[in-house]
C-alpha cells in the first residue's frame, strides 16, 4: 500500500469523523433546544397549576365565607 492510499484512506476517514462530528453538534443542539422548550412548557404548566390552585382555594375559600356572613346576618336581622 502506497503513501497515496494511506492519503485517501485518512482522508475518508477525517471525512466520516468531521461530518459525524458536525451531525453530533447539530443533534446536542437541537436537544439542547428540545430540552429548553420542555422546562419552558413543565415551569408554564407549574405556574398554570398554582394559579389553579389559588383559584381553587380563593372560591373555596368565598364559598365557606359566604354562607358564615349570611349566618352572622340572620342571627343579626332575628335579634333586631
């Protein structure tokens, strides 16, 4: 095997490793990108469950006042 074969083999096989390589980069990348829009859309989904939440407990929570203040007021509205 001559030197100029050794030359087309390296040079194939830097080919194959620089375009994997390259494949490589742009596949972390677009994890990368894949992996921020899920931490976006799970702190989105966070947020979205909280407000829930407080919403839930604020009607809940005007739900028990509401009839504890109709309560006071009858008992008021019978001693006048």
């Amino acid at each position: 095997m001559g030197l100029a074969e050794l030359l087309d083999i390296f040079r194939i096989v830097w080919h194959l490793c620089r375009s994997h390589f390259q494949v490589a980069v742009r596949l972390k990348a677009a994890l990368d990108l894949v992996a921020k829009c899920l931490d976006i859309k799970i702190k989105a989904l966070k947020l979205l469950r909280l407000d829930v939440a407080t919403a839930a407990a604020a009607t809940t929570g005007a739900d028990i006042q509401g009839p504890k203040q109709s309560a006071r007021e009858a008992a008021s509205h019978n001693d006048r």
